[in-house]
C-alpha cells in the first residue's frame, strides 16, 4: 500500500476522517474513527462453534464478497466497482480517498467505477481489509490493549508486503493477510473482556506460552479462535489458513510462512500484542523461521525493514 494512502487510511485525525468519508467536522471537535461508515454488521453471527466469540460482529458481507473476489486472481475492475457500488459507505470511503488532495488528480471522481480505477484493485483490498479491521478494533474500550494489537498487525503487515516476493507471495495478499492475522485476540477480548486483559496486560515468558495461558484459560488460544470467526463469516481459504496457524512449527514457505515471520519480525521489532521476556532478535527470527536459503538475504535486508516498519507505525495515530 502506498505510503500516502497508508498514512490516509491509518490517522483518525478530523482531517483524515473528512478526507475518506467525505464528511464534515466541527472545528477542534474529534471524528470518532470511520465515522458513518458501516463496514461492520451490527448483528453477529451465533453459531454453537463461536460461543462468546460471537459478541465479535463480523465484517460486513460486501468487505467478504470483495476478499472472495480477490481470492479468484485478478478480479475484473468492473465486478469490484459493482460491488463497491452496492455499499453506499464504502463508495464514500473510495471516493473519498480519490477526491482527497494525497490523490494527485485534476476534476472530480464522481463514479466509483473510475475510483476502482484509480486505486487499482490491490489498493482496494488493502483499504477494505484495514478499514474494516480498524473499525473492530477502535470500537473496543480497552484502548491500550487494541493500540498495541493494532500496532502488531500494521506493523506485521508492513513486513509482509516486502517480504512477499522473497516467498513467492503477492504484495497485497501478504499484507492484507497478515493485518488480519491476529483475529483471534480481538475475538477473544470481545468474548471474555476483563479476563483476555489481564492476560494481555501481563508480561510472559515466551509467545508459546501466551498460546498455552489461553488455551488454559478460556479453551482455545487466539489462532483457533481467529480460525473459527474466519470459518464463521466464510472468509477465504487463505485467510483461514494464515489466522489458524500463522504459530504453527514448520510454517515456513507461502503465505503462513510469510506471515509467522512477519509476526515474529515485529515482535522482534518490539511491536508485541502482548508482552513477553527476553524476546529474540531480528536476526535470530530470521534463522529460526526462514529456509536456509533466504536466511543471508533476510539478514542483509533488515535494517530497511526496520525502518520501513517504523515509518509505518509511525504514519497513524489510532
């Protein structure tokens, strides 16, 4: 994703909410984070699978539809404009950002088939993955937990979009996969509140342990619990794969590997979801959870990451 239309979707400044949404603020009043957008259902999905993880609202269907979309491959610009269309607040989201002044265009973009257009389609199913998944997010009042799991996730995808080619993974399904990797733990704070923030709030000793402590606690950690609510709102396959074992050992080719390493490089990063001792360093990450033959060259491209990592992080004020 670019940078300016990353620094756009990421601040939940007033002038960033006028400029997606098109809407208008009072002066020095806040814009609460996507403000009149309804890129979340209000109903939730109960099945006997999710139990508590229902109180988590799926994602709206036309974000599902779009994700199902771009699973196919390259989608025809036509079938997303439809799509985009069929959702009054997404086509405000779209053109918004095309009308804005970080969109270098002259006249005005009043169709959202010629938004489609402008963005490309990985731009749109980087915006719709993390509108939506900020919306989740910003709309929990446990805000020093989310900031950090948001953090995580911005930071893991940013990780993943470079890395992508080094696994033979698309750029825009490394990021828009691993922004939604940690599923799991915003469902697991929606399902059991206080008690999934004590346990986010406390430091651990390793990442295996976090996973053993919430398999302990509430019967499942936040890998199966991200696969079940990806099962649920019938996300595509990819996204299941990577939510439900983005943890799991030998997860190191494609887009889990890519994933398990971006998550582990931003926890390197010191972009932990939750606090855990004596983390590894980059360079012992990219040893532990890389082939062999990509370890000199991870190595080598480190310090970039980390700074391309940090600017990213640094582009948003959640």
């Amino acid at each position: 994703m670019p940078r300016w239309l990353r620094n756009l979707v990421l601040d939940n400044t007033p002038s960033a909410a006028k400029a997606l949404a098109g809407l208008s603020a009072g002066a020095g009043e806040p814009v609460p984070a996507c403000s009149g957008v309804t890129l979340l259902e209000k109903s939730c999905i109960e099945t006997p699978e999710l139990g508590p993880l229902a109180k988590l609202p799926p994602f709206a269907p036309v974000v599902i539809r779009l994700l199902r979309l771009f699973d196919r491959g390259d989608p025809d610009q036509a079938e997303v404009a439809s799509l985009v269309e069929a959702d009054p607040a997404l086509t405000a989201e779209i053109l918004g950002v095309v009308n804005s002044p970080l969109y270098p265009i002259r006249g005005s973009i009043t169709s959202p088939a010629h938004g489609v257009a402008m963005l490309g389609t990985d731009h749109m199913k980087g915006l719709a993955t993390t509108l939506a998944m900020r919306t989740i997010m910003s709309s929990s009042p446990r805000v020093g937990i989310v900031r950090r799991f948001w953090k995580h996730s911005v930071a893991s995808a940013a990780i993943a979009q470079e890395l992508g080619p080094w696994f033979g993974v698309d750029k825009g399904l490394g990021y828009t996969t691993a922004v939604m990797h940690d599923l799991g733990r915003i469902g697991l704070l929606a399902a059991h509140g206080e008690a999934y923030g004590r346990l986010a709030t406390s430091t651990h000793q390793s990442v295996e342990e976090i996973l053993a402590v919430e398999q302990a606690q509430f019967g499942m950690d936040h890998c199966a619990a991200g696969l079940l609510l990806s099962r649920a709102w019938g996300l595509p396959q990819v996204f299941q794969d990577v939510v439900g074992h983005h943890h799991a050992d030998g997860s190191d080719h494609g887009v889990v590997g890519l994933v398990h390493l971006a998550c582990r490089l931003a926890d390197a990063f010191m972009f932990q979801s939750i606090l855990h001792r004596d983390p590894r360093t980059p360079a012992e990450m990219v040893q532990t959870c890389t082939p062999e033959r990509l370890h000199e060259k991870l190595t080598g491209t480190l310090e970039h990451l980390k700074l391309t990592t940090f600017e990213t992080i640094e582009s948003f004020d959640f």
